[in-house]
C-alpha cells in the first residue's frame, strides 16, 4: 500500500486527474458507508480503501476544493472590463465573501497544515501563492493603466496584504463580527487599502 501511495504526485495541475482521484475517493467512501455505515467509517478507512494518504485525501477533498472557488471568482473578476482599480475592489469584495462562506474550511487548512506531510504542505503553500499572484496581476494591472500607484517592488507585499486582510475576516471573526457585518468589514479594509494605492482615492 505505501509503494503505491508513492507512485501518487502531490502537485496535479490537470484538472481531469484531479476528478478522477475524487472519484476514486467518493467511491472508496460511499463502499464504506454501505458496509459500515457513515457513523463507523473513519477518515483513515477512506484514504486506505482509496489508495491515498490522509494527507493527499486532505490535499484534495478540502484544499483544492477551497483555492478552486477562490481561484473561480478572483478570475471572473479579473476577466471584468475595467481599470485595474476597480477589477481590485471587485476582486477584493469576492475573495473576502469566500472566505466568509468557507471559512470553516480555511480554518481547517491552517490548523491541520502542522500535521500536513511535507508534501502535501508543499502543495498547501504552493496553491495560496497561486491566489497571491492573481493580486500581483491585478495589481499591475492597476500599475499599467494609471489607476493604482505602487512601487514595483512592493507589489508582492501588497497581494500578501490583501491576502492577509481576507484571511483575518476568518482567524478574528469571533472579535470582527461584535462590531461589522460581512460588508462594513470589507468596505473598510477597501478604504483603508485603496487609501494607500489608488490614484483617485
């Protein structure tokens, strides 16, 4: 069983194997539900039916399902007609609402990354880069077009920012929402970031 665990590479890019692996992941479940019921079924029994680790079960039942919706709206976002200024606000408002409607699930990522094997940390890490880099390209873009101003050398600092103040919605939610609801919470951080940045702001 470990021999063919190894032959499974963590980091998958083709969207078709990464269905097929759920697949394979959902069949092995629903086997053990049938068999033993949900409530007797554990984790551990699902991953050894399905031939992966707890790890790369992890990596893509909970992962990529939470960086795929992220990745989904900050994209349309950017695929909006506009300056960069705006497509950033829009783009901000999304990823802010993901993390609201997910954000159990954020919390379980970072909670669990201390357990993650390395790999499959690696991948964890590897695919919240992936979404700071979408802000790098807005934000050049914003850079392009005149309606941001940032040093070019800031520019990664900034998205880590961004990325920042999204996830804070979810780490100090139970402090936030004494005082904001989801949209005050979001229209300020876009304030006070844009304070920063835009050129006609």
């Amino acid at each position: 069983m470990s021999e063919k665990r190894k032959t499974i590479p963590s980091l998958v890019k083709d969207p078709k194997l990464i269905e097929k692996r759920r697949e394979q992941i959902i069949e092995a479940a629903v086997h053990l539900f049938i068999h033993k019921g949900f409530h007797k079924t554990t984790t551990r029994e699902i991953a050894r039916a399905s031939g992966f680790s707890i790890g790369t079960l992890y990596e893509y039942i909970v992962c990529d399902a939470i960086h795929a919706e992220m990745e989904t709206r900050l994209r349309e976002a950017i695929n909006f007609n506009g300056t960069g200024l705006k497509i950033l606000k829009l783009a901000l408002k999304s990823f802010i609402r993901v993390m609201d409607q997910m954000s159990d699930r954020v919390l379980l990522i970072y909670q669990e990354s201390k357990s993650l094997p390395k790999e499959t940390l690696r991948y964890v890490l590897g695919r919240e880069e992936e979404i700071s880099q979408i802000f790098v390209e807005i934000l050049h873009r914003g850079i392009a077009d005149g309606s941001l101003r940032i040093d070019e050398k800031h520019v990664k600092l900034m998205a880590d920012n961004i990325m920042v103040l999204g996830e804070m919605w979810v780490f100090r939610r139970w402090a936030l929402h004494k005082h904001y609801s989801l949209e005050e919470y979001t229209e300020k951080q876009i304030t006070l970031l844009l304070r920063e940045i835009s050129v006609s702001e």
